[in-house]
C-alpha cells in the first residue's frame, strides 16, 4: 500500500482491472451461474415459500463470489479475463473481504421494483467509483470490505 496516499500497488507486475474486464467477468459468471441456480430454484419453489427460495438462491450465489475469491482470489469469470482480487497485503481477501465485497448481491433478496432499482443503483454506484479511481481502481465495494482491489493478471 502507497503509504502517502492510501492507494494499493499491484505486486508481481499486476496492474490495476480495468472496469470493462471487471464487468465481463461479472456477466459470465452471471451466465455460469444462471442455469444451475435456475435448476434449483425451480426444485426450492415446490418445498418452500418464495421468500425462503428467493433468499436461498441469492445465499447461494453470495457463497460462489466469497468462496471464490476467499480461497482462489478469482470466480471463474475473473479466471477467464485474467483478474484476480487481492485482500490488505496482496494476500487472497479473507473470508470476511470476500463477505463484505460482494454483500451487495444480498440486494436481489429484495423482490420487485424497489429491489430491482436498489441493485442497478448499487451497481452503478460501484462502477462509477471505480472508474474514478484512476490509481488503484478501487470501487466502494473494495474499500468496503476493507481494501481489496482487483488486479489484471500478466499472461
């Protein structure tokens, strides 16, 4: 960490993920998890009450981010556009990061509009801050789960 400014360094010739990268991981893991997810959603909706499906299945897809990054530092998304997450020191996020980065997919628990507006507020809101970070490309999400940052993995 750049000790004057607060900013993470990427080690090991890792540099910054860009947004664009960032946001093309987050749409094939969406795709990767969209058919299995769906699969047991149907299954959850014939033994028990839409809330308790519709809080499992968001449960469910929390767990892959923070599974993922806490013992990998990447989904497969981020495998696949060369991104890994980093917790404090350059280390894998802890369980905790992992938890506190993506709290804001527990947003789709929220059903209807509101929830719907909520999650694609929370997400610009996220997009923008890391495009505003022109050092370390940090987004509220990162800083949130006391700093971790993504990097772009050389080849």
């Amino acid at each position: 960490m750049d000790q004057n400014t607060g900013s993470h360094v990427a080690t090991d010739g890792e540099l910054p993920g860009p947004l664009s990268r960032r946001l093309a991981a987050h749409i094939v893991d969406a795709f990767l998890l969209f058919v299995p997810l769906l699969a047991l959603w149907v299954v959850a909706l014939r033994r028990m009450p839409l809330p308790l499906a519709t809080f499992t299945m968001n449960g469910l897809s929390v767990a892959y981010f923070v599974l993922m990054e806490s013992m990998w530092g990447r989904t497969l998304g981020k495998r696949a556009l060369r991104l890994r997450v980093r917790g404090t020191n350059g280390d894998l996020p802890t369980v905790k990061q992992a938890l506190l980065r993506n709290l804001y997919l527990a947003l789709g628990i929220i059903q209807g509009v509101l929830g719907s507006v909520l999650s694609l507020g929370v997400i610009v809101w996220i997009a923008v801050s890391i495009s505003q970070d022109r050092i370390s490309r940090q987004g509220v999400h990162d800083r949130f789960a006391n700093e971790t940052y993504v990097t772009l993995t050389p080849r």
